[in-house]
C-alpha cells in the first residue's frame, strides 16, 4: 500500500492523514510506494480502459475509495504530419491535453484530490488559482457533491473565470495572489494548492500514458510548459517508476521545460548553474497560468531537468501566440499560448542544435485555446475581424458597463475608486461584479490598465477608456 513521508523527517503516515503536512516538523508530505510489492505488468495495464485510473497501482488510492472521474486522462497522440516538416523534425508528437474534461491536464490531478476529499469526508475544497486549477477543481468539486471555495487575484483569464462560475464554485476576488494564499489558508476545507501530494501524483500520468501509446517506448525528448515545476518533476518521477516497475527497459528520455521570458525563474537558475531557484520580483507576461515568480515546485523541476540531461529554455509572449497559430493551422490542435509554448520552445532549441532533428519528440499541449478568449480572437482572419469591429460595441453594452466607461472617461481609476465614485453615482456593486465588468471590458477592447498604484500596502491596478471605449461612447451620446 502507498503511504505518505515527510520529506524532512521521513515520518510516514497512511494515506487517510487528514493533512497533507507532517505533523511532527510541518514539512509537505509526498507518496511514497513500495515498487517491490507492485505486480504490474505491460498486458495487465493494456487490458484495460484508457485513462488515468489505468495504472490505479501508481495512485494514491486504496481499495473501497470512491474515485471521482469525469473521464481524465486516455487523450490523444497526434502524429504531426505538416509542422514537423516546418520545423524540420523527423518524428514530432503532440500529446494533447485538450481533451480532458475541463480543456485542462489538471484534471488529472483535481480527479485524485476530490477522491481523497470524499474519502476524508471533507464537504468543502479550497484553493487559490489564475486560472485553469479552479476550473478543473470547481468541475470535479460539483462531481463529488462538495462545496468549492476560490480565491483568484485579479489577473485571471476570463474563459476560465467563466468555467469556474458555470461550475457552481463560490468566487471570491483579491487585490493579489499574496492576499489570495493569506485567505485560502485561514478556510475550514481541503486546501489544494500545487504542492498537495495527492494532486500530483494525478498528474505523473500523462507521461504513463505517452509511453503505452508508444508501445512502451519512452520518447527522446519531452518538451512541455512550466509553471509550478510540478508536471516537469512528476514526468521525471513517473518515468522513472515505470523502469522500477520493469514496464520500460530504460529511459533516455531529455525533459526539456518552457517558462515566458517575462517570468523564467527555472529557466534563469539553469542558465546560471544555480541548485536552488530564486524567486524574481516582477512579472511580465501574458501567459498567467505559467507566469508564477515563486515556483513551489522550481528546485524539484531543476534537478528533474538536470537529471534527464534536458533543457530550460525561455520563449516570448508573441513566440507563444505565434505557435498557438502555426499548432492551429497546421495539426488542427487549438490551444492556449502558455501551452503552444511548448512549440516554441522546441523550436528554439532545434535552431540552437541542442536537439537533433531525427530524435522522437513529443510536445505536451496542456491547455485549450477557448480557455483564453484575448489571445483567441488574436487568430481571426482580416475578414473575420472586419466584421467583428463593424458590430458596434455599444449594442452589447448595458447600464453598468456605460457607467463605468463614462466613470472612467473622467479620471483613470484603480478598482476601490471606481467602486466608491459609482456608489455615489446611485449605482452599488460588489467588488466581485465589477471585477468582472472591467474584464469584460477589457476583452471588448474598451478599457485598459495603465499600471499598478500602491495604495495603503496593496498594489492596485489601474484603468482607463481606449479610443476604442472613446468613439463607443460618443455613439451612445
């Protein structure tokens, strides 16, 4: 049976702790498996269904727990028949993540974690999230039957927003991831954050599965996207399992992980031979699930990196878009730019040599392109985008939105402001609601923020009316 290990003390607890901290030094804890006693065979495995819970022995569940599942896991691997040529490559994979449940690879974990909730008999998740974490969680929490509770700083994709309210989750708004993390820790409920054992170990299974549909071959070089470290270490530790459990001969397998050049802590502690990743202090990028300064995870990827004899490389916001259109194009894959970076991170690194153009490569594309709607409309035809601005604006807009454009017209604002001269126009939100308004707006093209004013301690962003915004409003006067 698997059991969880402190990873400073070594203390083991079995997998129903109800923490997922020791409780004796308050380290994180991790899954441990005693791989000797595991009978796992390539047939056994090949027999069953194609998900995740395909290979249940590499899980943290034990008999009689009620999985939780919405068919995670079983996605497809595409064989690139047009970029491959593009980029030159002789085999190139697409592992594409897309097909999960919620458009997301966290599915795979959020599928382990509200298993777990169910077997604690904890009616209530929590968690802080940019993005794609709440609309996986807010999925599997309305599954199990449990409430979900999710703080999300104000910088968050507005498709994933929308997913995570579809799924029923209660949402709450904060000035700040700081202040989010402050708040989910001070919650009754089962905290799921990317260092939570059990959710990792979800994840782990994407690499499973990319060597069964190889036929039990591991790839050459995997590329894949980093934000917490978390996929890149657990396809280390996964790959690494599956020797030990005598389902692969050997593993050559190069990890190689993407950061945005704006926020590339790893990518900076590789470059410069450090062991431990340092945080950075700003972050400059678009690519928000990915954009993480303080990755938990950063010192086990590096070392996972490392190990494999693999790379870390930094790409750009407008390379990331540009693979988003070429993978769109070219494979009919539609993912989101912090996943396509994958894409350009592999070419990167194919024109710099440091991968051979006749190794087998595998990309993993861990997100869809609906999730992210800015960067989406971004791939319109000229055609497409004609007839999108000949719809005015205005006709979409109701009472509040016109308030707060002409609120705006006046004087930049950051969002307190906003709220206070509002009330004393006659019209009270709560910060939730207007949070939503100016990302809405925000999409529409109408406003855009100017840049952070600290006020009292908190960073505040603030906003003021494009000329787009301008001409809407001259329309409806």
């Amino acid at each position: 049976m698997p059991e969880l290990r402190c990873r400073s003390c070594l203390r083991t607890y079995p997998l129903d702790h109800p923490t997922t901290v020791c409780s004796v030094c308050g380290s994180t804890l991790s899954v441990e498996y005693d791989y000797s006693s595991l009978k796992v065979s390539r047939k056994a495995l090949d027999s069953r269904g194609f998900n995740q819970w395909r290979y249940l022995e590499v899980l943290p569940v034990e008999p009689g727990w009620r999985i939780v599942s919405l068919g995670e896991g079983g996605t497809f691997l595409h064989r690139c028949s047009k970029l491959n040529e593009v980029l030159g490559l002789r085999e190139l994979l697409i592992k594409d993540e897309t097909t999960n449940p919620t458009g997301s690879f966290l599915d795979r974990g959020a599928s382990v974690a509200l298993t777990r909730a169910l077997r604690l008999k904890l009616n209530r998740v929590v968690c802080v999230s940019t993005g794609n974490l709440g609309a996986s969680l807010s999925a599997y929490s309305a599954k199990a039957g449990v409430e979900c509770l999710i703080y999300v700083p104000l910088r968050v994709d507005l498709g994933k927003l929308y997913q995570m309210m579809a799924y029923g989750a209660d949402v709450r708004f904060t000035e700040s991831l700081e202040e989010a993390q402050s708040k989910a820790a001070r919650q009754q409920g089962y905290l799921v954050s990317a260092q939570d054992p059990f959710f990792l170990e979800g994840l782990k299974t994407t690499i499973w599965e990319v060597c069964n549909q190889l036929g039990w071959q591991a790839p050459d070089v995997v590329v894949m996207p980093m934000g917490s470290g978390g996929h890149v270490y657990m396809t280390w530790r996964g790959l690494k399992e599956m020797v030990e459990l005598g389902v692969l001969s050997e593993v050559n397998t190069r990890i190689v992980g993407v950061q945005p050049r704006g926020c590339a802590p790893i990518v900076k502690a590789f470059e410069e031979g450090l062991s431990h990743v340092e945080p950075v202090e700003e972050v400059d990028t678009r690519l928000v699930d990915i954009g993480l300064k303080d990755p938990p995870h950063g010192d086990a990827a590096l070392e996972a990196i490392r190990s494999s004899g693999g790379y870390a490389v930094a790409v750009s916001d407008e390379e990331a878009l540009e693979a988003m259109k070429r993978l769109a194009r070219l494979e009919g894959i539609f993912s989101e730019p912090a996943a396509s970076s994958t894409i350009a991170g592999l070419a990167k690194l194919l024109d710099e040599g440091r991968i051979d153009r006749s190794e087998r490569v595998v990309c993993v594309i861990t997100g869809e392109g609906l999730k992210d709607p800015k960067t989406a409309a971004s791939l319109a035809s000229s055609r497409a985008e004609k007839l999108l601005i000949s719809v005015k604006p205005q006709a979409k807009l109701g009472r509040t939105k016109l308030l707060i454009l002409k609120t705006l017209l006046a004087r930049p604002l950051h969002g307190y402001g906003l709220l206070l001269r509002l009330k004393k126009a006659g019209l009270e939100l709560k910060p939730p609601s207007l949070y939503q308004h100016l990302s809405e707006l925000e999409e529409m093209g109408l406003i855009r923020d100017i840049g952070v004013e600290v006020v009292r301690g908190r960073r505040r962003k603030i906003y003021e009316v494009t000329e787009r915004g301008r001409r809407v409003l001259e329309g409806v006067s």
